[in-house]
C-alpha cells in the first residue's frame, strides 16, 4: 500500500550548497559540474497511520536539481534497526521509500532523508565547453594551438554505473594543445577515498568537441603516489594529456566527494587547477517515540557514589513500570519510555545508609534523557552491624482525571498486618477524595534487619514506618491536587 507521508514532497525538500551551505531557492539556476548540493527532508507520520511490511511512500526532489547515479540507502531507526529502505534511480526526480513491520505499532514517528544531488545547469569553463577547431573531423587531427589556453585543465569525476561505491576520476590537460615543456600534473584526493591500485593510466591525444580522442598511452610518464596525491611527470608535448583512475569509498558518510587537479610546466608562469565534487550518497534515518529515559545518580552525603540502592519507576497511573539497583558507578537508567511525568522511589538504601523517603516526579521526552542525583545520609547507630530499611512498593490504580472537582480533598487511610516473621510488616494503604473516588491504594511491605538493639531514627519503631508512610500517601494526594488544579 502507498502511504502519504507529510514532508516529503518537492516544496518540503531543502537545497543545501555543500560548499557554502548557503540554502539555495528552487528556481535558482544551479551547477551541474562544478558544485554540489543535498535535498534535506524531514517528515513525520501520524500515530493513526499503520506502517506494514512492504508499504511504500515516495519523495520528490526541486526541478532544478537532479540525481546522476541509481542510490539506495537503509533507513536506520534510533534503535539501530533498519525501518525501510530509499532508492532513488539516476535521472529522476521521484523515489521510493519501502518500509518493513519494523515501524508497526511505534508512535511519534519522524525521520530524515538527504540526497546528494547536483544542478541542472550546464555552467562549466570555455577551458571544457569550447570546441576544438578542428572537430567533427573524421580522423582526429593536430588541432591549431590557442594561446591563451596553454596549460587548460579540466577535472570531471562519476560514480561506476555497476559499483556507486567507485568513482572515476578523469583530468584532462592542455585541452587546446598549446606546446609544453615538461608539464606536471598533481592530482589531490579529498577524505573518504582511495585508489584502486593499478587503475592510474596516463594518455596523450586530442580534446575534440567534448571528447577526448587518439589516445595514446604514454609509456615515458613517470607516475608517483604519495597517500592520496598523485604526481604525473609527461615529456614536452604539444598534445592534451589526460590521466584517470579509480577511486573506492572507505568512509559512507562524507557529504560529498571532492578532487582537485593543477597542471604546471616549464613555461607556465602559474600553476593552472580543476576541481570537481561528487554529492554524497543518499542518507536517512527513523525515529519513533518509547525512547525516552531515566537515569538515577546515587551519592552518600560526602559524594560518595552508592551502588546496591534499589528504585522504583512509578507512571502517572501508579503503575510500577520498572526496578532497578544502581551499579558501582552509582547508576541505574531506565530505558524505552514513553514520554510523560514519571515518579522515583527509593526502596531498598545500601547497608548502612538510611532510605530516602522522598517521590521524586522526573519528566521525560522523547528521546530525552531525565536525570536525578539522589543523597543518603548514613545511618546513626552504636552498632556496626545495622543494615538499612528496605520497602517494596505495590500500586493499584491509577490517577483518575475525570474527577467532577479540581478542589476536592482527601481521606488517606492505612492498616498494618504483621506477618509470621518479625522482621516484616505489611501495610495496606488507600487515598480517597471526599468524593468517594479512590486516587491510589496498595501495599507497602517494610522489612526490618536490626541485628542488635539500637536507636535508629530511620529504620527503627512500626511508629516512625507509619509516619514515613502518611508522608508518602500526603505526596500522592499532593500531587493529583496539584494536577486537578492544572486543569
């Protein structure tokens, strides 16, 4: 199934100069040889659209831009899967997108796509567009010396029609064979290149109406390499010499592809020089929403970094959606979720630290990051060998915004069961608002590991427990008050 997908369209593309990155007009007459530029999109899909395996989308690039070599790309989602793949054929303005299930069921679905491209414009030099006087002669002859352009160099390169991760890149010298003596040709390589040994080739002959011909092979040029520069040493000739080779690309993610040549010789008073540019490939990627995270520091109160204290990720509707313990680092993070106001309780402290017994709210957007510095404070004991408190907490329900007051009150309520162990006990506990509408209720189940007797405030009488937990109902109830007053 063909989908509409918002952003891709011809009018949403932006053009980017790769060189200056100046953002070019649509009706701009734009470079086909000597510049190259990207077509930048960004789109986005409703939640309410359905992606599945093989549906399809198209995008359309300006109309005076073009592409000059078939490309094809993966689209990589923020997962690192691949979503869908772009192909987009040499010579159109329109390509198509085919997506696989990888996008079925995500939310907030956005994504990026740029496309190398050039220009339509034919705006090249008189040094590559001005004919020979003696072409359209059926064998090639000696065509008559133009002054002026003694030395001319022209540079053109093109991604292989079998192979776009080669180019080829093709110099020719002395185009209007002008006499030179001892002519130099250094050829640069831009980033991201390298040549394919044995490609480099080096011929003399005529530049006939755009065309270079009667190549011979010049079996006395010295050719040297240092990395990616290329030095061609030719005898004194009055003939156009032209070099080639072949480049593979090592590095996918140059924006484009660039080289310059410069041709010098004995007679020439300064150096004259080519360069040429290829677009990068076509690039894209997905992003969708559930990426959001939480990451929790933990520090004793000397900024010491804790590890073994256990949190728990509450959601807006009470629900525990994750536990974790912090590492050795003091870290425990929260992945894959959805954005939105998230709640952080400390339920188990690292031993000999007393438990924060505050809920801390953390906001969490997509593809964001929230973080939360938590500090314990060590417990005050005679005794070494007192370990800390822990509490596991169990939600129910979930905040219920359709209350018919944004004013009402609340009745917290709680009653405890001990168990058959008397390091336990557990607490049953419910909120309600004077409406009867019942805001949250659950259980809160504290376990208590004194070895020795002692006085600790934090983690000692069923008293103190019942306190901290009348503080942490009055946060729940303070918080939808809070939230029924927003709205």
């Amino acid at each position: 199934m063909v989908i509409s997908i918002s952003g891709l369209d011809a009018d949403s593309g932006t053009i980017v100069n790769d060189k200056t990155h100046a953002v070019e007009s649509h009706t701009a007459t734009l470079d086909k040889w000597n510049t190259t530029y990207h077509v930048n999109y960004k789109w986005s899909l409703p939640d309410s659209v359905q992606i599945n395996n093989g549906d399809t989308a198209t995008f359309t690039l300006p109309s005076n831009v073009e592409v000059n070599t078939d490309e094809t790309c993966n689209l990589i989602d923020n997962n690192g899967n691949i979503a869908g793949t772009a192909v987009i054929k040499s010579g159109q303005h329109t390509g198509t997108i085919t997506f696989n299930n990888d996008l079925s069921g995500k939310t907030n679905r956005t994504g990026t796509l740029s496309v190398g491209v050039t220009g339509t414009k034919n705006n090249s030099s008189s040094d590559s567009n001005t004919q020979n006087p003696n072409s359209g002669t059926t064998t090639p002859t000696k065509p008559t010396p133009l002054g002026q352009y003694v030395g001319s160099i022209n540079k053109v390169g093109w991604y292989d029609k079998n192979n776009s991760n080669l180019i080829n890149w093709d110099i020719v010298a002395n185009l209007h064979n002008g006499q030179l003596y001892n002519p130099v040709i250094t050829d640069n390589l831009g980033p991201g290149m390298e040549i394919v040994p044995g490609s480099i080739k080096v011929q003399e002959g005529y530049y006939v109406n755009g065309q270079f011909t009667g190549a011979i092979d010049v079996s006395s040029a010295q050719v040297s390499q240092q990395g990616n520069k290329i030095i061609v040493k030719v005898p004194s000739t009055d003939l156009a010499i032209n070099v080639s080779y072949q480049v593979k690309i090592v590095n996918d993610n140059e924006q484009n592809y660039s080289n310059s040549a410069e041709i010098s010789a004995d007679n020439i008073t300064t150096a004259k020089k080519s360069v040429a540019a290829l677009p990068g490939h076509l690039k894209g990627n997905v992003n969708f929403g559930n990426n959001g995270s939480v990451t929790i520091e933990k520090y004793g109160k000397n900024n010491e970094l804790l590890a073994g204290a256990k949190f728990v990720l509450i959601n807006p509707g009470h629900e525990i959606v994750g536990e974790l313990s912090t590492d050795k680092n003091g870290l425990a993070v929260f992945n894959g979720l959805k954005p939105g106001t998230y709640y952080v309780k400390e339920v188990q402290a690292p031993k000999g630290y007393a438990i924060d017994s505050a809920l801390h709210e953390v906001q969490v957007t997509d593809g964001g990051n929230a973080k939360l510095n938590v500090v314990d404070a060590p417990i005050n004991s005679s005794s070494s060998n007192s370990s800390s408190s822990s509490s596991s907490i169990s939600t129910s329900s979930s905040l219920n915004s359709n209350s018919s007051s944004k004013n009402s009150s609340f009745v917290s309520s709680i009653s405890s069961i001990t168990s058959t162990s008397s390091s336990s006990t557990i607490y049953n506990f419910s909120s309600k608002s004077t409406h009867g509408l019942e805001v949250a209720s659950g259980k809160l189940n504290v376990n208590r590991n004194n070895n020795e007797r002692g006085e600790l405030p934090n983690t000692g009488e069923n008293d103190n427990l019942v306190y901290e937990l009348l503080g942490f109902l009055l946060l729940i109830n303070l918080v939808f008050f809070i939230k029924k007053n927003k709205e």
